[in-house]
C-alpha cells in the first residue's frame, strides 16, 4: 500500500516512521491536502491528513482522479471531511477514535489552574526578578460549579480529574451517559449550564448544531466573570463574542487550545511575520486569556496511539474493506 501523509511535521514523521508495517510504503509531505495540493496524491492508494488539512468535494473528486481508495484520519474529529462525496466517490475515510483522552482532559485541567493561579504571569516575573504578588491572585476551586458540555471519552476524564477538586459538576450532552451521571454530573439543560456554572469547559465534537454554541447570546446567560476553555474544536466559539464578553466582564478568563480560524496558524513556525488574522491579535492582548497552539493531543501516549490506530485501519480496510473506525456519509438523493 503506498500511502501519502500529508501536514507532516518531524513528529509526525519520526512516529510513522517508526514501527511501520512492511506492506505499507510512506511518502510524507510537509504540505496540508487541500485543493492546490491534491494532485501530488496521485498514485497512492491512500492519504492520511490531519485537522486543518481541507477534504472538500473538489478535493476528494482529484483524489479520485488519482487512484485513492483511502483517507485516513490521524484525529478524532471528521468535520473536515466532505463524507457524503467521499461516499460518492468510492473513497473510504477512516478515524482515530481515541488517542489518549487522558492527554487532553489534564490539559484542559492545566489550562484551568494557569489561568486561575497565574503560573505563566508569576513565571515571567520571577526571572525578571519581580516578586511581587499584586495581580496574581486566585480563587479556590473548591465549592466552585463546573459545566462540561459534552460527557464522551474525554469530558468523563476531565470530570475524574476535576472532581478531586470538591467542585459540583453540571453536564450537558445530547445523549446523556449513565456513566457520568455515576461519576457525580448532574445533567441540565444548556441555560442552566451557563448560569450556574464558575467554569465551562468545551469537549463535543464540532457538528451544524454545535458551530458557535458560545455566542453571544450563550455569554449573556453565563455568570459574571465565568471561565471558558476549548480544547476540542474551535468553531465551538464564536471568537468575537468572546471578545464582547471580555470587554463587558462577563467572561473572566479565557483558555483556547483551539482556534476558529487556526489553520492559517497553528503548526506553523510565524515568529518573524506579522500575524494578520485581527481577531486572533485582539485576543492576545487580554491579559486573562492563554492561547496554546492545539497541543492538548500532544503527548507520547497519544501519538504512539493515534499512529497504531491508523496504521491498524489502514491494514484491516485492504484486508477486510471494512474497519470498526470508518465514518460514512449519507448519499445525496439525485
């Protein structure tokens, strides 16, 4: 099988790399898939892509074109993937379910403690050798409300890890699991969650009905000085309403691993260009908000998960033409 991985970086080529199955050979561009780099597929009997690589319907129809039979996904999340032309088109698309829940659940927690207690601010300061305490002051977790909206593999973590903390837990899902509600959630409805709630932390997936559930009308029913965290995706957030929330007090803190419009900008080393995406700067100039470059996922466990995975459902499909992580669409009536 020849196999076309796309979005690499030396990460991502040193964990393919290794432990490769000898039926499978590797050809690694540094390129994302998109409509300008599709051709370059031609030839490979599969592609793997990552997150911010574009899967579209013109995409897809060039790797038709080209012989492809297989995407395969090193992530969770498909939304960037046209499933119904993949259908269409005779192409099989293939996920990684669950690298490591463990990794991004502790993040989120990390992101939670920075903000809260201030450890990159104090950081800074100490090796500027200013020992001064104004500014840094926090809140106790403990007796604090948390709503985690969306309980699957990774917010039932987080709950694991958050609830050593004595706090109270809300939860919402549209399908509610036995599962959490054993661990100590308490289901309520969307508004309840934004009401109650001292800290909400995003783990759903990114679906038509989840685009922009942070809005500004979800900020406005949130308590005053409420924290947000994203570690899933991050059209979850609508970034401007944000935006409107910090400058009206109604947000206090803001914790982004993910951003709506990252894939002009995580991954990428930018350091001596000038960012140009307005919104993302803005941003960055509050004081309570922490921006991290989709790392979450980022941890030894996960990545030698999510490279097993891929390569088992990559075998099981030319074994089998089927495996237990591929995505369908629904095929479009004529």
């Amino acid at each position: 099988m020849k196999l076309a991985v796309f979005s690499t970086k030396k990460w991502v080529r040193d964990a393919f790399s290794e432990k490769k199955p000898d039926p499978i050979n590797l050809t690694f561009f540094e390129a994302r898939l998109d409509e300008e780099t599709a051709p370059l597929a031609a030839g490979f009997d599969s592609v793997c892509v990552f997150v911010n690589d574009t899967v579209n319907a013109r995409v897809i129809d060039v790797l038709a074109e080209g012989g492809v039979k297989t995407i395969a996904l090193r992530c969770a999340g498909f939304n960037n993937i046209d499933l119904n032309r993949a259908q269409e088109k005779g192409i099989k698309v293939c996920r990684v379910p669950a690298y490591s829940p463990y990794a991004v659940a502790e993040y989120a927690m990390g992101l939670i403690l920075t903000l809260n207690r201030k450890f990159h601010r104090a950081h800074s300061r100490v090796r500027e050798g200013n020992f001064s305490l104004d500014g840094l002051l926090g809140f106790d977790l403990h007796g604090k409300t948390v709503g985690i909206i969306g309980t699957g593999k990774i917010g039932q973590v987080f709950m694991d890890v958050i609830s050593g903390f004595g706090v109270r837990i809300l939860a919402y899902d549209k399908f509610p699991s036995d599962s959490a509600k054993a661990k100590g959630a308490e289901y309520v409805d969307l508004e309840t969650l934004y009401r109650e709630s001292d800290i909400i932390t995003l783990h759903c997936p990114l679906t038509h009905e989840t685009y922009h559930l942070i809005n500004d009308y979800a900020i406005k029913a949130m308590k005053k000085g409420v924290m947000l965290i994203n570690t899933s995706r991050g059209p979850l957030i609508n970034s401007n309403a944000v935006i409107n929330g910090l400058k009206s007090g109604i947000v206090g803190y803001v914790g982004l691993d993910v951003y709506e419009e990252e894939g002009d900008l995580f991954f990428e080393d930018l350091s001596d260009q000038v960012i140009q995406d307005d919104t993302f700067v803005r941003l960055q100039t509050f004081p309570n908000v922490l921006i991290t470059s989709h790392q979450a996922f980022f941890t030894k466990e996960a990545i030698d998960n999510i490279r097993d995975t891929t390569y088992t459902n990559l075998n099981e499909i030319e074994k089998t033409g089927s495996c237990e992580n591929m995505v369908s669409g629904v095929i479009r009536k004529s």
